[in-house]
C-alpha cells in the first residue's frame, strides 16, 4: 500500500501526572527501551522519518535528546493543554509552510507503546477504503475502565457517533464496552478545519483530541472505528502497574518469538529478556536469566540461572555458567565463563577459553584455548592462546594516573597470585613462579621469579617455646 499521502503525528507533550514520577512518561520503559522509542520504531515501519513529528513538551530537551538518533522531527507544545491541543500545535506547525500539508494524519500516542506496524497499515487500509474523515482504532478489553469510549451509531457498523472520556460517561454508558487506544487517522484538512472550535469545557479542563469525531459527525463527515486483532497492542500505560503489565507482555512475546525459533527457555516468566535480543537456535535458557540491550547469543549456548548478559555477543556452544555478569563483551565459540565471571566492557574471551569464578576482566582479549579459572582481574591486557592464569593473578593496570597494557605471550604460565604491573610483557611460552610481582619483562621461554627466597629455620617453633619459659621445660 502507498503511504505517500501519509504523515505521523506521535503525541509525547504530556507528563504523565499520574505515574508520580519525575521522569517523563514516554521516557519510561518497557522491554528495556523507552515507551516513545518503541512508538517512533512501529512508525517507521510504515512512514520515513522525516515525515514522523513527535510532539513534545513536558521536558521537551530530556525527551528530544533520547529519541534524537531516530530522525524523527519534532513539534512543540510548550503548555500541555490536552491532546486536542498538541494537535493544535502541529496544525500550527504546518502553518508556517517548512513543510507540505500531508493529505491524511495518523495519530499514534506515545504511551501506546506495544501497537504493531501491520495494525498501523491496516487502520490506514481501513481509512483510505472507508473515504473516512477520521478511523479511530478500537479495542474491547475487559475492563474498559479509564479509557474513552467510542459509541457506534449501529452496534455492527463502522459509523462512529462519538467518543465519550471516562468521566463524561452518562451512568447508562458506564459499561460501554468499546475502548479508544488514542490512535487515529484523521483526513488532515477535515481535522485541521475543527481543532480551533475545541473546548475546555470537560472534567479535566483540557481541549479533547476525541471531541473532534462527534464534530466531524455533525458536520455529515464519516467517522469509523475498526478494532484492533489484539487487544494488548493498543493498551495505554497510564500508571507504573499499568507499564509493568504491559512490559510482561512485551517480554513474554520475545520469549515466544525466540522460542518459536527453536530456543528452549525454561520458565520464560522469569526471564528478562529484551526486544531486540537474538538467540539462535538450540540454546537453552535457564530460569531467571536477564538477556538486555543489543545482546546477540549463538546456537547451542547454556545460559544457567542468575546471569544478566547486557549488549553482549556470544558465538555458538558458549556455556554461561549461574551468577555471571555480562556487559560489552565478545565471547568466542565453545568458551565457558564462571560461575560468577565479571565480564566488563571490551572483554574478548576467544574460542574454548574459560574464565571461571570469581574473575573480572576488562578491556582485554583472551586468546583461544586460554584459562582463567579463579579469582583474577585481568584489565587491559592482550593474553595470547594456550596461556594459563594461576588463581589470584592481578594485572595491575592502573598507577593511580594512567592506564597500563599487560601483554601475555602465547602458551605462558603465570603461577598463582601473582601480580603483574604494566605496563610489562610476558613472552611467548614463559613461567612466572607462583606469587611473583613481576615489574620487568620475561623474555620468551624464561621463568622469572619475582618474590622472596623462602626462608625456612628448623625447629623454630620448639626454640622459640624454650626461650619464653626461661630454658624450663615444662
Ligand atoms: C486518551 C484519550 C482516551 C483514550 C486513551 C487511550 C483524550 C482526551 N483521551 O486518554 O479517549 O482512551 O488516550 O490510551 O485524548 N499528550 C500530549 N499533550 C497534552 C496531553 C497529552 O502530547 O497536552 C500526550 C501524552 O503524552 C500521551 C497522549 O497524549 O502520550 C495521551 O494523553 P493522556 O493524558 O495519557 O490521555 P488519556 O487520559 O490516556
Ligand atoms: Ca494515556
């Protein structure tokens, strides 16, 4: 379908009085992204950005600069004066003639945040079939509480009368069952004509966007409604309750499209796992894992209990084991982390390597094959393939100023607690003895001890006992 005559206007002014919050509505988030994002995403599905409008208001800066990257354009609506009033603003917008009058306006509402690009073609179908001068997207859901009412002229035909707010319900309306989602498409010229004759006098004082349908209607204009298949893509998010039902939503659906692509995640309604998240097939996802941001997991992975992977990618037969901590790491096919690995930014675990408990790495790579099995901070290091890290070994990275490298040959041996202080290299197949502190480099196939020659006095402890008793033996 053509979509050329089309532009989106994306209501997003307002402040969403009744989250108690002081973070701005749309700027809440669900699925690990802000509610408005998730609007400006399923919008441009069906229209390019530069004819996408969001309008703003209410910290109008904090919410452009969020949604800034998407190239979307921007309308502001300084005093939020109701929905009616933030199409006002647009009208005024065009008005000043930047840009053309787009034949035909979707609405969309930027705390509607699960609404699907195929429901936004079809109520845009449903428009331009229908010759409508407004089509509202409708839904019956069981508790149509809150939301506007949209009455039909004949129960079973597209012809709208009016939408009626849920506090201007008559007490025979109050069971209405057929919600507004506050999405709509609107013959631009036939809405621009009617929002200067709105109202403020209702309930909350506001100019009502919904009030345009029963002008329209006066007027002899066609209005129509068309329900939406589901009824949780057109749910608004009014309060935190409201947001966290629809996020629950939103994650069980990720976890029923990965599912559907062959991941096995046992009790999916533990797991947090965001909308842009890939797993491919034959990984196993255990109870209470968070898979968040642009985390990208191969085939046949384990990811066991506990672990939070953040904007990380992982090859295929990677095993995760409980309690490790994820966060801008690449993790080559067939490693094994933890349990309780610490994984920060600019981590490369190669192929086979292990990191094991209690470790943290940063900035570094880890050659293939490599082991790191216990209680190490390796930061800013480039440790070859084959190389064995003792338990307890620290690279000591910073001089309080400056970061420093650690460069490790391939196939070295680094003993147990020992430090290395960078910047320092250790050579290709070289030993450094258990608990050295290695500050000069270990040339290839060396061994460097970096500590104390023990010390070993025989009998000590007798002697020392025989001393403190004056030579008595007792
Ligand atoms: C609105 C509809 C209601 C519908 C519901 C669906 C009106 C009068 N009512 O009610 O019929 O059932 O949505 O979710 O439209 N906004 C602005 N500027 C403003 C006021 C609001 O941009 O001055 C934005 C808000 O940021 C929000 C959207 O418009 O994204 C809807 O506003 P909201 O106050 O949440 O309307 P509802 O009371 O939910
Ligand atoms: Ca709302």
């Amino acid at each position: 379908m053509d979509l050329a005559d089309f532009a989106i206007a994306i209501m997003a002014a307002g402040k969403g009085t009744r989250l108690k919050s002081k973070r701005p509505k749309v700027l809440h988030e669900i699925g690990g992204q802000a509610l408005l994002l998730h609007v400006i995403a399923a919008a441009k599905t069906v229209v390019p950005a530069e004819r996408i409008y969001c309008i703003v208001g209410h910290e109008a800066e904090r919410v452009q600069r969020a949604v800034e990257g998407t190239g979307v354009g921007f309308v502001m609506q300084a005093e939020q004066r109701g929905t009616g009033h933030a199409l006002q603003m647009v009208k005024a917008w065009f008005g000043l003639g930047s840009m053309p009058i787009p034949k035909h306006l979707l609405v969309l509402s930027g705390d509607v945040p699960l609404i699907r690009p195929e429901t936004i073609r079809a109520i845009c179908e449903e428009h331009l079939r229908e010759h409508a001068a407004m089509t509202i997207l409708t839904a019956t859901p069981p508790d149509p509480t809150g939301y506007g009412r949209v009455l039909r002229i004949a129960p079973d035909g597209p012809e709208v009368m009016a939408i009626v707010e849920q506090k201007s319900l008559r007490p025979e309306q109050l069971d209405a069952p057929e919600i507004n989602s506050g999405i709509y498409c609107f013959d631009t010229a036939k809405l621009f004509s009617k929002l200067d004759s709105l109202s403020t006098n209702n309930a909350h004082g506001e100019f009502y966007l919904t009030d345009i349908a029963a002008m329209l209607v006066e007027d002899g204009e066609r209005v129509v409604a068309t329900r939406a298949d589901s009824v949780d893509e057109v749910l608004g998010a009014n309060t935190i309750a409201e947001m966290m039902h629809l996020d629950a939503a939103m994650r069980l659906a990720t976890a029923r499209r990965l599912m559907a692509r062959g991941v096995t995640i046992f009790r999916p309604e533990t797991c947090v796992i965001d909308a842009q998240v890939e797993v491919g097939a034959d990984t196993v996802i255990e109870p209470y894992v968070q898979l968040l941001g642009d985390t990208r997991v191969g085939t046949e992975c384990r990811i066991r209990s506990y672990s939070v992977v953040q904007g990380s990618v992982l090859g295929d037969g990677v095993m995760v084991r409980n309690g490790c901590i994820l966060d801008g790491a690449e993790v080559g096919d067939g490693a094994i982390l933890g349990p309780y690995a610490h994984l920060r930014p600019e981590s490369r675990i190669g192929e086979q390597a292990h990191v094991g408990n209690f470790c943290e790495t940063k900035k570094m790579t880890l050659g293939r094959g490599s082991k790191a099995n216990h209680l190490t901070y390796l930061g800013d290091a480039i440790i070859g393939a084959g190389v064995n890290i003792g338990a307890g070994v620290i690279t000591c990275n910073y001089d309080g100023v400056m970061k420093h490298t650690t460069v490790i040959g391939d196939g070295a041996f680094i003993g147990s607690d020992s430090t290395l202080v960078a910047p320092v290299e250790v050579g290709v197949g070289a030993y450094v003895a258990a608990g050295s502190c290695i500050t000069e480099a270990v040339p290839e196939g060396a061994l460097a001890f970096g500590r104390a020659r023990q010390v070993t006095k025989p009998d000590w402890v007798a002697k020392r006992k025989a001393a403190r008793t004056g030579g008595q033996r007792t």
